[in-house]
C-alpha cells in the first residue's frame, strides 16, 4: 500500500500536472491518472497499434475537437454512425445548441413543435435531414460504387464540406485512418442510404467485408492498444478482432455502464482477458466517468 497525497490545487496549474497529482488520491480520480499514464505509454510504444472505438453523442456534445486530436495518433477508428452523422451534419453547416432550462426541466413537447431534436442538454435542427438527404442524391453516383463501409465513408470524407482540422469524416480520409462503422444502418446515414434503395438505386455494398481487414490489422500487429469510450458496437467490432491475435497489450475504457447485466458496454477490460481479448500482464485501466469530462483530462494529461 501506498500513502494518500492530498491532492493541492495551485494557480495557474496545468492541466497535465493536475492529472498526474490525482494518480496520489483515490476513487475515479485516480483512474483518470492511470489512465493518461498508460496512453502515453501507447503512444510511445512505436510496436503498438492503438484501436480507438467510440460510442454516445460526443460529437453534438462539443467534443469533436478532442477525437480529432485522439485520431493524431489512432491508427484505427471504430465508431457508431450517430457520431459521422453529427459529424457530416456540422460539415454541412448545421450546428449543436445548448438547451437552456433546469437540468432535467426539459419540455420535450414543445421542442418537437419547434423541430428541434433532443440529446440531454444539447438539441440539434430536425431539419438537418433534408440537407443529409439533399447531400446523398447529390453524390450518389460517386457513393453508390463502393465495395465496403470503410470505403463508403472515406468517399464521403472526400467529397464533403469542410478540413481535416475540423471533419472526422475528412480527417479519417486525408490521413488514411481505417474507418469502420460496423452498424451504419442505424443511422441517420444510415436511413440516407436506405432511402436511395427504395428509390430504386443500386447498392453495392459488402457489410462483412470490414471484418476482414480488422483483423488483419490486429493479426499484424506486434502490440496492440485499445481505447474504449462508451461501448456498444464499436467495443465490440475491436474486441471480437482481438480474439484471433493475441489479445491487447494497453487498455483504456470509459463507460458509465455497469457490469452486472452483462452487457458489453459495461464489461471490465479484466473480463476479456478470459476471452483472449486483453493479455493477463496488460496495462489496463477502467475509468468509470462520463467521458465528456474524463477524456480531455486524460489526453491533456498525456500531452
């Protein structure tokens, strides 16, 4: 056992010294520590292929800026479609609001009436489906030949709006980051790419194809690193490549789920160690948070 140190707040602290004094205190603030420790240990292990999967509405919720920086040194990225749809829809022009009432005093009713679609605290314009839609017909005939998902976005993250310093569609593009979706389909893109089926387009499009490169990237890999916020399809797309290469070597994740139910969202990185997914002498940590504060801490902690 070690010694609490008392954490001591001083002017003008940066952020970076303040993540690294909560590794002498206890509870979550200390995990948040660990975890900006083991990424920068990631990202300095030039063997280790770091895999980022990431799942909520972390876009619409302002944090944008913090995956772009985490894509600076990914080498894959898995998300859900929810996250490139917000993403092409701030391309587009659209933008995300703050609601201003009472935390949980939301007038659901009255936002509908308003056209005004709700996520917590945060609201985006209903209205932004018809530009989406607008953006589909438009390029379809440059969409519409591709073979995979991946290839699917990265033609998306070419053709529209916006920079790489602002865009995880056309950063993923420009950089050749591997970009995977696994559940596209549910979707506001999703439902893009549907409506131009039932009008009648073709779509030539392999949904298993991704999995193939996945894990050939994982197979390949000397060491590998997983960074996990939130769960859900992204964690699991990562995890299930895991099992045919010899399990993660770091591992961060940051969820708000628990583990009791089962479910993967809430399932510790220890659990996959059983599964072949997490190596039994890994550098892991759980960070049990909402990510939209424990992320900026931990990577401004390994900068």
């Amino acid at each position: 056992m070690r010694k609490i140190k008392g954490l001591k707040l001083n002017k003008g602290m940066k952020v970076s010294d303040l993540v690294e004094r909560m590794g002498g205190v206890g509870f979550g603030a200390r995990s948040v520590s660990q975890a900006s420790v083991i990424l920068k240990k990631m990202k300095s292990d030039k063997d280790c292929k770091i895999f980022f999967g990431q799942a909520g509405a972390m876009v619409p919720a302002g944090m944008k800026g913090v995956i772009l920086d985490m894509l600076d040194f990914t080498d894959v990225f898995v998300c859900t479609g929810a996250t490139l749809t917000h993403d092409l829809i701030e391309a587009l022009g659209f933008n995300h609001f703050f609601i201003d009432s009472k935390e949980g005093d939301f007038d659901d009713e009255d936002l509908n009436k308003k056209g005004l679609d709700r996520m917590y605290n945060v609201a985006m314009p209903n209205s932004v489906y018809g530009k989406l839609e607008d953006f589909f017909e438009e390029n379809w005939e440059v969409l519409k030949w591709c073979k995979t998902i991946k290839e699917f976005l990265w033609k998306i993250g070419e053709i529209c709006p916006g920079t790489a310093e602002d865009c995880i569609l056309k950063k993923c593009y420009e950089k050749k980051i591997p970009l995977f979706c696994p559940a596209l389909a549910d979707s506001g893109i999703g439902l893009m790419i549907w409506g131009r089926k039932v009008a009648g387009e073709e779509i030539f499009i392999d949904a298993f194809e991704d999995m193939k490169e996945i894990i050939d990237i994982s197979w390949t890999a000397k060491k590998r690193g997983i960074i996990y916020v939130g769960g859900g399809v992204p964690k699991n797309f990562i995890q299930q490549s895991l099992q045919f290469s010899k399990g993660a070597q770091y591992g961060i994740q940051i969820t708000t789920d628990r583990a009791e139910p089962g479910g993967s969202s809430g399932a510790s990185l220890k659990e996959g160690i059983s599964w072949g997914k997490m190596e039994s002498n890994a550098d892991f940590v759980d960070v049990n948070c909402d990510a939209t504060i424990a992320l900026p801490l931990i990577l401004a902690g390994a900068e």
